[in-house]
C-alpha cells in the first residue's frame, strides 16, 4: 500500500511513476484516493470543532449545577452535538473504508531501475550457459511431454482424469526426481545461504493474502475454502512474508532470510490458453521460497544477494539461464522491481521462467503492518520485503528432461543432483 502522505505531498510525482505500469486506471485511482483523503481531514476537522464545543457546554452545565442555575438548554444543545458527532463517525468510517479500499487497489510504484514498456519490452541482464538450438526434425530433442510419457516419469491424462487439466502426476522417477530437488535446494540455502528453514501452513487467512497484495484484486485467481474463508496458498511468500506481520522488530534482528518448500495452488485465470501443454502452466506445483526482511538502506543489496541464491541452483543444475529485468507493464501489482530467471528448455525450444526475485520495497510492510525500531532509537519504520523463487519446480524438471535428453532416450541427472535422487540417468522402466 503507498502512503498516503506521499500522494498528498507529490501526486504528480505519483501520477507519473504509476503511468510507466501502462494502465490509465490507476492514475485515477490516486485521484480518487486523494479526493476521499480530502473529505477525511474535512470530517476530521469538523469532529475536533464539534468535540471541542461538546467539552465546553459539558464544563458550563457543570458550572449550572454547581451554582444552581437552570442547565435544560445546554444540555439539551449537548445531546444535539453529541448526534452531530455520532452522524460525522458513520460518515467518517465510510469515507475511511472507502479511501482504504482504493488505496489497495492501487499498485507499487515501479523503482527508477525499471525500463519503460509492456510484456516483452524486458532488459536482459546477463546470461549463463549455453543454450543449444535445435531446428527440428530428426535428432531434435522431445518435448516433455512426450519424453516424461515415453520414459513413465509423467501422467498427464491420469492427472486431468483426476483434478483437471493442470494437475500433473509425476511417477517413479519422476516423484524421486522431485523430491530430490527440493532437498537439494533446502540443504543449499540453509547450509550455504544462511536461510532459515520453515514448515508454513498452506492455508491462510484473508488478511494475509492482503498483506501481500493478492487480495483483494486477485481473488479469482485463488482456491478458497467454504465456509472458512481460508486460501490456499499460491505461493510460500504469503505465510513467510506474514510471519511477523504486528510485530516491532528491532534493526539488529534484520535481515531476516527464511526459506520454506510448499506445494502452490493458482486458478491462473487470466492465463487461458497460455502454454497450456504439459507442465508449463499448472494449477499446482512444488516451489522452493526465499524471503529477506531488511531494512530500506540495505534494500537493493538484499534483492541482488536473493537472485544470486537463486542463480546458483541453475548454475549447481548446469541448465543454461539468463536474467532479464521486467519492463514497467510487465510488473506484478506489489512488485517494484522485478529480475525473471529463465531456463533455456531445449524440447520447447523457449525460454521458461522458473524465479521472479523482487524487491517490493515497503508496499507489503505497510499492508501487513511489518515495521522495527532504528538501531539509534528513532520512530518506527516500515521495513522492505522481498522474496524469490529459489526455484519452482515444474518447468525446472521440464527444462532438466528435455536438455539432458541422450541418444539412447535416457536423461542424465547433473552431478550435484545425483545424491539426491539416487540414480545418474532416467530410462523407460
């Protein structure tokens, strides 16, 4: 959530930073915001007049019954400012819970570093590996989709029979495989990278997902549960980023690093459609979450830190990657900037985005209310919340299937991966 005071201080300045998202409609959200702002301190004011008459007729109606001087007028003038006050109270909740609604509504201001234009207007940043080309035709690698069901890793049709479309089953080696990585990418970020490691609930209240900015503007595309009104979690950052929402922290506890592995649920509504084949686009995946809690000064430092914990699971996978910075029109609604890794995917023949490391500076600490004390003593602050994917699973075993496809229809497991999942290659069974 912006804060307010800065929408009344440079509106312009507001106006034009929110302009680079590429939607008009958010321009004149802020109008609005300020309009209702206005009415606010306008009603605000008028309750201070109005109290402050209430207290001086209460002092001289006292002053009546102390001298036994007839006090009906007075207090009866009393009761009628009393009903004025009560009338401006409903009419300021209303006007409160309106100007909160629209502030929620309105997304993070994009950071200076982000390039204007829309999807696909991104920067690449830099590169690893080398992707290999494949023209198609004989001796091209398979797509997943038909290499996971030749090899009996994948079930697709078994899924969709199951849950929909969307609901992969991975089987045998396939399962082994994934239960690998996800060991493999705890043990390196909290053996390695310092992170700590948590086991969230994978159902959150609503408040939560507010605090992250999926709600209220996405709620379609979440699995909520009746009549609970709890969700499922799209994405391990949600109870991760919460965990200290109301609390004081104080400065010398930052930066916080938590890393937690869950399973991640989403409609994908918006997304019909889109890379619909196999497993590039499911409803539910495995992820592995990364989240630093840290201070403003420290902000940009944290969010390179983050995507360098997350490149070295590519580069430990040997899957050739790059890094891109996304356009203005390409950000997600809290996000202030965002970098995407993408693994090259050599059976698709694209590039799949398996991480978005983001720093959100302190839109989610003032939704979820995420503050500490300056070492120094001052006033509380907001702190800045980041997180990335380090990294999510589906396209990652997609990307491992279909680049380490071998002449004799195996797929060889990289080295680091080999303890893991207990066995160098996987072949038909």
């Amino acid at each position: 959530m912006l804060d307010i005071r800065r929408l009344r201080d440079d509106s312009a300045g507001v106006a034009e930073a929110l302009a680079r998202r590429g939607d008009p409609a958010v321009v004149g959200a802020v109008d609005e915001a300020l309009r209702l702002d206005g009415m606010r301190r306008r009603i605000l004011g008028d309750v201070e007049v109005l109290k402050a008459e209430r207290n001086d007729v209460s002092r001289r109606v006292g002053e009546c019954k102390r001298s036994g001087e007839p006090a009906d007028e007075l207090i009866a003038s009393m009761r009628t400012v009393g009903e004025q006050i009560r009338v401006l109270d409903r009419e300021l909740a209303e006007v409160e819970a309106g100007l909160r609604a629209v502030l929620l509504g309105i997304p993070n201001l994009p950071d200076p570093r982000v390039p204007a234009g829309a999807e696909g207007d991104h920067v690449v940043v830099r590169g690893w590996g080398r992707p290999e080309a494949h023209p198609g035709g004989e001796g091209s690698p398979d797509a997943h989709w038909d290499l996971g069901e030749t090899l009996g890793v994948l079930d697709m049709e078994r899924g969709a029979r199951l849950s929909g479309s969307g609901f992969p089953v991975l089987v045998g080696q396939g399962a082994r495989l994934s239960r690998g990585l996800i060991q493999f990418m705890l043990d390196l970020h909290v053996d390695v990278h310092g992170y700590t490691e948590i086991a969230p609930p994978f159902l959150v209240n609503r408040n939560a997902l507010v605090g992250t900015g999926q709600l209220p503007k996405f709620e379609e595309d979440l699995y909520r549960t009746d009549p609970d009104d709890l969700f499922l979690i799209p994405t391990a950052e949600v109870p991760l980023t919460n965990l200290h929402a109301g609390e004081l922290l104080a400065e010398s506890d930052l930066p916080i690093a938590y890393v937690a592995h869950t399973p991640c649920f989403r409609r994908e509504a918006g997304a019909a459609g889109r890379d619909t084949r196999g497993m590039l686009r499911v409803h539910q995946f495995d992820k592995v979450e990364l989240v630093r809690l840290t201070t403003p000064e420290t902000s940009a430092d944290e969010l390179e830190l983050l995507t360098q914990h997350a490149e070295t699971v590519l580069e430990r996978l040997e899957l050739p990657y790059r890094r891109i910075l996304l356009a203005g029109g390409d950000l997600g609604f809290a996000n202030a900037i965002t970098y995407d890794l993408e693994v090259w995917s050599a059976g698709v023949g694209s590039w799949l985005e398996v991480s978005s490391c983001s720093s959100y500076t302190d839109f989610q600490a003032r939704r979820a209310d995420l503050r500490y004390r300056p070492a120094d003593g001052g006033k509380p602050r907001h702190l800045h919340t980041l997180n990335g994917s380090g990294v999510a699973l589906a396209r990652t075993i997609v990307a491992l299937l279909e680049n380490n496809q071998q002449a004799d229809g195996t797929v060889l497991i990289p080295d680091a991966l080999r303890p893991y999942v207990g066995f160098d290659r996987i072949e038909a069974g």
